[in-house]
C-alpha cells in the first residue's frame, strides 16, 4: 500500500505541527530511525503521514506505509511490512529476508505506524532492517519509544491552544454551516478535551445537534467521572441512538476496515435490523467513529485504534462477544467458500483482489478458530481454501497456518486430508520437498481409506509435482496421468484442468505432439467451466509446442492470450514463463535486444517469486539457449545493460512490451487503445468483474446503454466474450 494523504482519512484538512514536522524532516536526513510518542488521540498517524509525504522526494526508493493497529500476532509482522511493499507475493524466501530484498535498491522510508502492542518484536526487526540497509529510514509511531540506539524519539504534545481552536473550528464549520468560528466557549471546549485532536474531531461533529454551550456542559458532566479520551467515549457513546451504540461495539469486532455487506452479516440482529445498518454507519461516520475510505470503487469504514478499543471493552462487557466473534468467523468461512469454488477467470481477478483487501480479518477469523473449543476444522478449511491467496501473495504467512491448522485438527477425515494435500503444495513452493512428500503420503492414505477419490487425484498431481521439481521429469508425467485419469474419474473439472495443463507443458517442452492435443483438450474444458487460471498454462502450452515445431505465428497468438490471462488474474509464476518464452522467440528471430529486454523484465518477476521457474525448471534449457544466443549477438556491455533497462520496467509495462513490437506510444489520460473515455471507463469496470446491471448503478446509466457500449468495446477489439475485453484491459494497465 502506498502512504495516505496526510489529511487523514476522509480527506480533512492538516491543522498546526509545523514545528513538528520540521523536526521530524531534519531528523530523517541522519538518524536511520525516528519514533513519534504520544497519547492516544494525539495524533501520530496523521503527522508522520503528513511527514512521509513531505520527505518522500528525498528518498528515491519510495515511501511505504505498513499500518499495524489491525496486527494482533507479532509473529506476522514481517509479513505485513512485506504486504506494504510493491511487490509483495509469491516468495519462498524467509519473509524477513524478502523484506530487506525488496528494500534494496536505494533510500526508502518505511512508516511503521502504531507499534506499541507489538514492540518486543517490533525493535529486533527494525534494528535487523536498518543494519542491512544502510539508506532505509524508518519512520514508526507509538506510545512509547523503540529503545533502538540512534533512535531519535519526537514526543508530541497536544495541540497548543491556537491550533487545537483552528481545528475544532475547521471541524465544526463542515458540519454546521452556520458556526461562527473561535470564541471563549469553543477555547474552554479545546481546553478540556486537552489539545487532543481526535478528541476534538469528536466532540466538534456534536455542534450538528448541539450548541458550543450544550456542548461545553455535556464534558464537564463527562470530565468530572473521568478523563480525556475515556469520558469522551463515553460521552459520544451516550448521544448515540441506541442501535448506534449496539453497531458501535459489534463493529469493533473486525480488525482492519469492514464495508456495508459485512457489517450487515456480522452485526445484524438481536436489536439491528439489516437494512438499518447503513442508516446506523452513516449516524457513527457523523459521530467521528467511523471514517470511511474509497479504494478501487470500494468504501470501507476503519475504526481509530482507540475507538476500536473501546469499543471491544463495551463488547466484552456486554456478554455477547464470542457469538459476534463467531459470526465473524462464519462470515469469512463463507468468503473463503465462496472464493475457493468460483471458476470463473475475472471472478478470480476480482476474488483475489477481495481477499488482499480482508487480510487483516481473514487472519483473525483464523485465530479465533484455531484458538476456539471446537473451531479446528473450521480453520484448516479455511486455510486450505486460501490456498491461491496464500501461493499468490502471502506465501511464507501462508505456511505457517498450515502448520498451525494441520497441528490443532488431527481428525483424520476429510478436512484433514485437503488441508494435507494443499498445505503439502504450499511446503513445495517454499522449497520444503521434505515435508510435502510427508502430507502427500498422509492425505494418500486418508483418501484411500475414505475412498476419496477427487483427493487422490491432488494427490497424484503433486507427487508429480514434487518429482518435476526434483528433476525428474519422466516420473512426474507419470502421475500427471494418474491425476488426469483420477480427477476425469470423479468429474471435477478444475483438479483435470490443472492436470491436463501440467502434462501439456511437460510434452511441449519435449517437443512431442501430444501436447496440442492434451492443451487443447484443457483449454475447451475452461472454455465451458469459465475457468480462468489453468486455462492461461495451457495457452502457454500451445505456444511453446507451436514454437518447438516452427509455427511462430501460432506460438505469439497463443502466447499473447496466455499472458493476457497471467495478467488479469496477477499470476506471478505464468508471467514469469510467459515474458521467458517471449524472450526465446525473439532470440529465435534473432532481435536479441528485445529478447535481453524481455528476459531483463522476467528477471524482475522471479526476483519477487524468490525462485527462478518454480515447478518449470525443466524449461530452463530454453532460457540458457537464449541467453548465450543474445550475450552473443549484442555483446556483454551491451547485454547487461538492456537486461537492466528490461528489468526496470513495471510490470504493466512489460506486458504492454511483450504484446507489442516496441513500448506502447503516449495515449490521451485516460484512454486505452482505440475506445473512447467512457468506453474505456466501461471496459475497466468489465474488467473488475461488474455485471452490466452493476455497470449501469455505478455510471448512472441505463442498463441498456450500458450494453450498448459493451457491443461496440466487442466489435472495436474483435472479441466475442467479456473475458477477452477483461483480459486485454488488464494486459494494458498495472498488474
């Protein structure tokens, strides 16, 4: 994720700090670390936000903001760091190690905010950080500092009383046209609230209903039974209505932001009525208790970690906390259900997308289950429905909740044994041959006693994907057969799609005929399911055969396709292959400086994998032939440097490069290709998977006139499917 504005959330203005903020810019040009301390409410995530954006021209590598108030289990915090990356995914790598991998390359500034909860692990990591990369800067926030030595601590004081009268006025003006500004009452308001500018945020938003003097009274009523920002709560938490006060703590419940839907399923109920919650979440954003944020076309509402505190005290007090925690839970089983079984190649894009934005809650309905009398096999359900989440994005994370739900569900049925055989495909792309080949034996034996037939088939595919990867690629093949005969046996198309594209790979890279056939017979099989993701390997498939034979023509047309889909469904190990197979082609046409450039930008993507090829290392003849062909033919200066130039390009970028002859030439802002602006604008929203009815909703249109648009986009292309037009959006933007 990339540093929010420094206004904060919803946009508000930055009041005062100015010698803060110049303070913590001086510190950042020598100390490797600086902390802003203070009280809740003080405002530290706001001034080192505001902070990072104005440093960010001094650090060429970047500025990244990895938020950690949702974190609850310290031993993760390596893997959030990394999710606030820019390329954060598919890595075997230890995730501290990947950390400082993707750090490399020149001053950057990490903003670690909210690290009081996790500080005994927090200082070892950055202390680790910052020793082995001599340019990082990290920014953190807390009630209490690091303890690092050279750490610079910046103590924030409330707001003095001229700026804390700025804000609450500034505040107060948005929600109540007619407020006249400062005077004596709102400086006795600033004055009891303490300078605190969350309190102040709070309390201003009351001027809607309330007069300053009401407002006034109500804290000395308040501040009498307690202090600054606990009686503040409770204060705000009495003028709420009552079914507000009821979403106020069920809310709390969540860990990073939460949206309409989700707040309607786990907090409707027992004294909420559905369609009521979003009259109730417009009541608590009035109130300062929630703030919304848009993101991608998504609002969600996020809690101040204070607020969220109180919120979970009110919860535990009220007796009904681990039937709303369970209904947390149950939701998210739900999501990792319903993600797990959709085929469909955008519904995946658009799933996986989804899954990275609810992170922070996946993790904590895992550990509430785990955690919870009777949960287990809940759990490991769960994780192993992630599985593309975690091989995806979060592999290392991944492999420790594998390990977690394998040890607490030891039922040996059938939630154990796909935990297995998932949690064995995990340890393999982490390298761990050992382990995999344990669960395999393990879930081949619960299968076989339970007569679990779709399990053998996983099974079979990934003891010969353990063999492949082992170097033995005819004994691989061999259960590549067995998992295609298991899987069309029981009919599940997708466990015969991943089969059938695996084997076609490994007879194209033979040379050997039946690979079209076996490609072919896959790709129709995704054709009628809607499946996306195994259809993009066997694309791929007919384009390496096409090459091996000549065909180059046939080889780019199924190879522009293949990428196209790696690209829609953020694919890292198939573009990867894909921009190393466009490489060999060029080199076979003898243009070596495209192929240096495209080899250069797959360098890049296994760079962020960790691992060269993953389970495709038998192709790697093929990258060594183009390497000596185009080291040859360009000279080694000469090579190296456009290898780089290749390696530096984004990754939307590159496969803009590997579909085209040269870079993509400068469109209109806006504009892609030959659609107009609202075209282009319908065709991003086919591409995140909305209906033609959502399309109309979100444009304001008929749904008429949006299908409409739809047919020319199809006729401009010359496609036949919203797939396709998905496919080409997202082959053409960032990945």
């Amino acid at each position: 994720m990339g540093v929010m504005t420094a206004g904060g959330p919803g946009g508000a203005s930055f009041v005062g700090r100015g010698p803060e903020l110049a303070e913590i810019g001086r510190l950042l040009g020598t100390a490797r670390v600086v902390t802003v301390v203070g009280v809740g409410g003080v405002g530290k995530t706001r001034l080192a936000l505001r902070a990072a954006e104005e440093a960010g021209g001094s650090f060429p590598g970047g500025v990244r903001l990895a938020e950690l108030a949702a974190l609850e289990d310290p031993a993760l915090l390596a893997h959030a760091v990394g999710d606030a990356l820019p390329v954060a995914g598919h890595s075997a790598r230890p995730p501290l190690e990947a950390v400082i991998d993707r750090l490399r390359g020149g001053p950057a500034l990490v903003v670690l905010d909210n690290c009081e909860h996790l500080l005994p692990g927090c200082a070892p990591f950055v202390d680790t950080l910052v020793r082995a990369l001599p340019e990082l800067r990290v920014l953190a926030t807390g009630r209490r500092p690091l303890g690092l030595p050279g750490e610079r601590v910046v103590e924030l004081a409330p707001l003095p009383e001229p700026d804390a009268v700025r804000l609450f006025a500034d505040r107060a003006a948005a929600v109540a046209p007619g407020f006249e500004g400062a005077g004596p009452e709102t400086a006795e308001i600033c004055r009891r609230l303490g300078g605190l500018p969350l309190a102040i945020e709070m309390t201003a938003v009351r001027l809607r209903d309330l007069t300053a003097r009401q407002v006034l009274r109500g804290l000395d009523d308040r501040l009498r039974h307690g202090r600054v920002p606990q009686a503040l709560f409770e204060w705000s938490h009495d003028l709420c209505t009552p079914g507000e006060r009821l979403l106020w703590r069920r809310v709390s419940v969540f860990s990073g932001g939460v949206d309409l839907e989700a707040a309607e399923h786990v907090c409707a109920g027992d004294g909420i009525a559905r369609e009521d919650v979003p009259a109730l979440v417009a009541g608590l954003v009035g109130a300062s208790v929630l703030r919304p944020c848009e993101h991608d076309g998504v609002v969600r509402y996020h809690l101040q970690d204070t607020v969220r505190a109180f919120g979970r005290a009110l919860l535990a007090a009220s007796g009904e906390e681990a039937a709303l925690r369970r209904r947390h839970r149950d939701y998210y089983r739900r999501i990792t259900s319903r993600a797990w079984a959709e085929p469909s190649g955008v519904a995946q894009r658009s799933w996986t997308e989804r899954l990275r934005r609810e992170h922070a809650d996946l993790r904590t309905a895992l550990d509430w289950s785990l955690r919870e009398p009777g949960g287990a096999e809940t759990a490991l359900t769960m994780i192993a429905e992630l599985l593309y989440h975690w091989s995806g994005h979060h592999l290392p994370e991944g492999a420790g909740w594998f390990d977690r739900g394998l040890a607490a569900q030891t039922d040996p049925g059938e939630a154990r044994a796909h935990g297995l055989w998932a949690g064995a495909w995990i340890a393999l792309l982490a390298g761990d041959r050992a382990t995999a080949t344990a669960r395999l034996e393990e879930a081949g034996t619960i299968a076989g006693r339970l007569g679990l037939r779709g399990i053998r088939g996983h099974v079979a595919f990934l003891t010969g994907m353990t063999a492949v990867r082992g170097g033995d690629l005819r004994t691989g093949m061999r259960w590549y057969e067995e998992a295609v005969r298991a899987h069309r046996a029981v009919g599940d198309p997708v466990g015969l799609a991943l089969a059938l594209s695996r084997l076609a790979l490994a007879h194209a890279s033979l040379g050997r005929a039946a690979a079209r056939d076996l490609a072919e017979e896959c790709v129709a099989l995704c054709d009628l399911y809607g499946e996306g993701r195994h259809r993009a390997y066997a694309l791929l498939a007919l384009s390496i055969s096409a090459w091996r034979r000549g065909d180059t023509r046939a080889a780019v047309e199924h190879g522009d396709e293949s990428l196209r889909h790696s690209a829609l469904l953020d694919d890292r190990l198939g573009l990867g292959v894909n921009l190393e197979a466009r490489a060999w082609f060029a080199a076979g046409a003898r243009d070596h400086e495209r192929a240096a450039r495209l080899l250069g930008a797959a360098d890049a993507v296994w760079a962020a994998a960790g691992s060269r090829m993953g389970e495709f290392g038998y192709l790697s003849r093929f990258r060594d032939a183009c390497v000596a062909a185009v080291r040859t033919g360009l000279g080694e200066a000469a090579f190296r440097a456009t290898l780089a130039r290749g390696a530096a390009m984004p990754p939307g970028e590159a496969v803009a490069y590997a579909l085209t002859d040269r870079l993509p030439a400068a469109q209109a802002p806006g504009k892609i290709g030959p659609l107009t602006r609202r075209e282009t604008e319908i065709a991003r929203l086919v591409a995140e998977g909305l209906s033609n009815k959502d399309i109309a909703g979100r444009l304001v249109i008929s749904q008429r006139t949006a299908e409409g648009h739809i047919e020319h986009i199809l006729d401009k292309l010359g496609f036949s499917s919203r797939v396709q037009v998905a496919a080409w959006v997202n082959g053409r933007t960032a990945v």
